[in-house]
DNA sequence: ACGTTTGTAGGACAACGTTCTACACCAGGA
DNA sequence: TCCTGGTGTAGAACGTTGTCCTACAAACGT
C-alpha cells in the first residue's frame, strides 16, 4: 500500500498504460463479452498476473478503461470553439452523439448494467461528474447569454442529458423505429432548445 | 422444427414457463450476473440440459426472459384511464419510470449492451416494437386532442422515448447527479410537454 | 405389445476469473 | 566483491461457467 507516495517505486509504471491500451483494442476488437483477463495481458505481452498486480482484479481494469472512456467524453463534449450559446449548446450534444457512435463499445460498457454494481468506484464518478460539469458550464453559459431560460443549471444540465443519452443508447441498441436516427437527434436536440428557452 | 404446429406435441411445455418463472426469479434475486444456466435450471427442478433442448441456449433463455420484460412495460405504460391527453401521456410516463424502478434487474437487462449483440431475436425487436405502439397511440391520441402539436406520431414518441428512457438508464445507474431524481423526472416531463406542444 | 422418437440426467470439455507457488531481478550492508 | 531481503513475474492450479456428448427412461404410432 501507501502506493501514492511520491518516490515512484513502481519500476514499470509503463506496464500499466500498456495494460490499459491493450484493454481498449480488445475492447474495440471483440467487444465486452471478448474483454478477458488473459485476452488482454496476451494483447499487452504480460503475464496475466500483472493484471492483478496492478488493478486488483478485471474490474480494477475496466474501471481505467471506462475512466478513459469518461475522459474522451469529456473531451468530446467540450471541444466546442462557437460563440453563438445556443450552436454551442447543439455542437455539445452532436459531439455527444458522434462520440457515442464513434466507441460504441466504451459508451455501452460506461453506462451498462455494469456500473450499478460493477463499478461504483470513487474515481468513476468523479469522471463522470466532471464530464457532467462540463456540459453544465455549457448549459450556464446559455442561460447567461439568454438562450436557456434561466434556472438551476445543473438540473437543466441534467434533463439535457436524460434525453441526449436516452436517444444514442437507443441508438446504439438498435431501438430507433425511425427511419432516419440522426434526423431524429437533430429533432430531439430543437426540443430541447424549443422546451428550454 | 415445425414446432409452431397444432399437435401440441412437447409434453411438457410447462417446463418451459417454469424455466423462464425461475430465470426471472433468479435475476431479481442474485442480479445478471447470477443468472447461469445452472443456477436457472436448479431454481426449476430441472437438468441444465432442459435450458438447451427448450431454448437452443442460455440467450434463448433469458430472450425469453427479456420478452416478459417487455410485454410487462407495455402493460405498465397501458395501465391508463384518463381521458385528458395530457394527463395520459403523463401517467404514461411515470409508469414507464415506476415499472423500471419496480424491476431495475429486468429493465437493466433489457436495454443494456446485451440488446445490440447478443438478443437481436425478431421476437424481441416485435415486443419493443409493441410497447413503443402503446406509447405511439397515446401520442397520437394527444394530438388528436390538441394536447401535442400535430405531426409524426412515430417521430415524437422516439423522441419521447428517447428522453424517458435516458433519464431511468441513468437514476438506475445512479448517475442522477441532482439531489431529487424524482423531481428531475417531473421536470422532464414537464419539459417534453412544453417542447413538444 | 413392440419399435421409434423424444426428452432427461449426468458427466465431460474448453474457457473464464482468480489464487498459489517457485523463480528472476534490484537495492543495501559486510 | 558477495550476500541478503523484498518486489514483480511466470506458469500451474482451482472452482465455476456455457456447452456438448453419451446412456437411459418415458411416451406415441401401428
């Protein structure tokens, strides 16, 4: 223990990000179901006990892949350079979206029937919270400028995000019964804007 | 095959509604992840054997399970009364939040990442197919009646889906990061009310 | 009443997560 | 310089999972 100490005593900290790498091709590769412990030590070039040397057990390791995960939607979300509040509110939720689309495997695993009990960690929800904060800033952002009707941000911030996530994980299911999936995200996103202002 | 025929040749398709009494049983009581053949199987008395030779395999299985799901949501989301548009759509609404809530193994299951892959059954795409008919009926009675702004009833209710759908997925994963989930639903509802208008 | 077909029971196999045991390597004292 | 202590690794091993194979019991058609 007392790991966090600051003499750097783990020799190859480098196998860790090595680990971590190897987890996310696996993942992108043979999806959820083809993440095992010994897939991806062999995909890392490790014994697959290095994996629980360094993370404990599978979980410990999905839980750095889904942190990596919340970090690229994070990142995602707030890669936005428009002035405009409300194109910038529109270009958060289509980076959503795009982002979603782009890693289905790391979106479904981020908020699969996994992180209910198979990962509540600390460090989890922290991501999430600052990938949540981001989209808050944004919604505070419209509200200062007039586009959202003024109002508790992160309950605003929060109703946006019921309805973005709901539409891409019925999407990436297969449950949109519309004919055109994104024509019916763009419609969602003017709801929003329309219900909001 | 030719199962489908009127001979009624399987002696005891009872076995069959057993096995599926308890897989459902099994999952509210030990989550998915205790949801194994074995397990299944010595909850109904019989041979893990009786999984395959009835089911093909364990998706069977809990495709089947999955089915009730969803004929239960349907069934949730029909429960209604009222003849106010407006006030249907609501209850429609929060039925679909109390049936997730009442069954979170069951909803979970449903809508998690094992949709995309692993149950693209047409049985299960014409369940989910029925309960969005129920909510596409109950929009379009509140459009008939001026409650919602005329248009593509399959459109708005995806949309209304969408919304729904995202906000339980999340208070389910406990990613609800506002103090009253119950509230941020109302609001939600309120707010798709407004929107779509 | 017999032969065929159907479903069952139990054991067997590969793969999974996890743990145990023995070995190689790197730092410090004589 | 050698020796000692501790850290991480490699490989085998255990229990459990999904799935399949083989032998046996029961039910239907003639």
């Amino acid at each position: 223990m007392t790991e966090g100490s600051a003499g750097g005593r783990t020799p190859s900290r480098a196998v860790e990000q090595a680990l971590v790498d190897a987890a996310e091709r696996v993942l992108v590769r043979d999806g959820l179901g083809g993440l095992t412990v010994r897939a991806v030590a062999a995909e890392a070039g490790v014994a697959p006990m290095g994996v629980y040397n360094r993370f404990g057990n599978k979980d410990g390791l999905v839980a750095a892949v889904l942190a990596r995960g919340f970090d690229g939607l994070a990142a995602a979300t707030s890669e936005d350079t428009d002035v405009d509040p409300t194109a910038r509110l529109l270009a958060c939720g289509r980076n959503y979206r795009r982002f979603a689309l782009a890693h289905p495997q790391h979106y479904g695993a981020m908020f699969g029937p996994g992180l209910s009990q198979a990962a509540p960690t600390a460090e989890l929800a922290d991501r999430a919270d600052a990938a949540f904060t981001a989209l808050v800033d944004r919604v505070r952002y419209g509200m200062d400028r007039g586009a959202l009707r003024p109002g508790d941000p992160r309950g605003t911030a929060q109703l946006i995000w019921s309805s973005v996530h709901g539409a891409v994980s019925l999407e990436l299911g297969g449950l949109v019964l519309t004919p055109d999936a994104a024509a019916s995200y763009e419609a969602l996103l003017q709801m929003l804007l329309d219900g909001l202002r």
